[in-house]
C-alpha cells in the first residue's frame, strides 16, 4: 500500500510549547519542534554556509513565533522541510535589519524610482515617500523608513528562513514557503515583509516574481554588501504580501 504525503504550513506563536515531534533529513529519529527546528538551522546556515555566528544566539531557532512548513503521511508522521522567524515590529529593537552590521557604511543604497514607486504604492508608509527617505547611507534609509510607518503592526521581520530537503526539491519547497509566508503574513494584517537574504534561488524567485507584476514590483532591494567575496551578494529587501 502507497503511503500518501501532503504539505501542511502553519503559524507556530511560541514553538517552544509545542510538543508535536518532527522529523527532519538530517537525522532518524524526531524531535520536538524547536528541536527540529534548530536542527535544520544547524544544518542550514552553520554547517552549509558557516554562520557560525549564530551560535551564540542559537535559542532564538527554539522560541517564539515561526513560520514551519511540513509533510505528513497516513500514518501520522511530520516532516519539517522549512521554517521561518517571525518579528513583529514591537520587536524592532531585535531586528536582524536594523543591528548597526546591517547598517554600515560597507552596504551600498540600491532603491532606484521604481523601488520608491512600490513602497509608496504598499501602503504601509506615509504619503509622497520619495520626499522623505534619507538616501546617503543604509542606517539614513533606515531611520527614514521607521519614521514614516504607518502602522508598526503594518511590518515584520522574517529571518533565518531554512529550507531543510533534498536538493532535487529545494526549489519547490522554496515556492511553497514564500507562497505560505505571504498568505499568512496578509491574514494577519502585515502588508511588508524585513528579509536579509544571499541565497541565489530566493533572489531569483523575487526577481522572476517582479518580472510579472503588472503595476509594481512586490520586491523591492534596499541595499546591498558582498560580504563573502566568493559568495553571491547579500540584500536586504522588503517583499508585499500579495497572495490570497
């Protein structure tokens, strides 16, 4: 008898009470999810792209509200394929975009006219937003930006995204996320997504998404570092909610 798999996403407030158990590609046996979901950190951005500064906030994997995406099979058993965490704008002070690396002058400003144009199309800023960002320097922008939010609860901030599956779905399960992320964040009311990301494939899923917007582009590069010289760019960029 074939066993049949599905994906299921969900919105997880404090995934440190959950007691569901997952299992993951990299080991046998399940774990709990903040478990699970350290694990594929683990994997994903220490031991494939060593970060391994982010050993010494490893806890932030295991707490709080997260984005998971996983398969499940007739016979009851979760695979956790991707996640995501969540930051709400009462938590900026935390936010991966606003710490002073993220901030320096070695990031370079790229929004151009049509970047503005789609920000100021979002809703999420005050009117004629052209006139009031700061462009001579990343924590300019940034200041700028914060000071001309609508609504806080308008924003949040997305980071360590992991995708932990084959390579042969990477792809898939990386539209399946996005997608997810995107009807979620729009039910709950956020119409702009903080994502600090070097991956080539979500880059090039952003930009193939921009290619087939019909008014403005739902993604938008704020600025930009080559901080591993033998590694793609790494952008920080604001993505619209755009599905559902």
């Amino acid at each position: 008898m074939r066993i049949r798999r599905w994906y299921v996403a969900e919105l997880v407030q404090n995934i440190e009470n959950d007691e569901r158990r997952f299992r993951t590609q990299f080991a046998d046996e399940s774990l709990p999810l903040s478990s699970a979901n350290t694990l594929i950190n683990l994997e994903t951005f220490v031991r494939q792209q060593h970060w391994y500064e982010m050993l010494s906030e490893l806890e932030l994997s295991s707490k709080g509200e997260h984005f998971i995406l996983y398969q499940q099979d007739d016979e009851g058993h979760k695979t956790l394929v991707s996640s995501a965490k969540i930051q709400h704008w009462r938590e900026k002070n935390d936010w991966l975009a606003f710490n002073p690396f993220f901030q320096s002058d070695n990031w370079t400003v790229s929004l151009e006219d049509r970047n503005i144009k789609a920000l100021d199309f979002s809703g999420i800023f005050n009117d004629n937003l052209a006139n009031k960002l700061n462009l001579t320097n990343p924590k300019g922008l940034d200041q700028s930006f914060i000071q001309n939010v609508k609504h806080g609860r308008d924003c949040c901030e997305l980071i360590r995204m992991a995708i932990g599956a084959p390579v042969s779905k990477l792809n898939n399960i990386l539209f399946l996320t996005i997608k997810y992320i995107s009807i979620f964040m729009k039910q709950i009311g956020i119409k702009g997504v903080y994502v600090i990301t070097e991956q080539p494939a979500l880059l090039y899923f952003f930009q193939s998404v921009n290619l087939y917007s019909e008014l403005n582009d739902c993604y938008v590069p704020m600025t930009y570092q080559q901080i591993n010289p033998t590694a793609p760019q790494t952008y920080k960029l604001n993505f619209k909610c755009t599905y559902g």
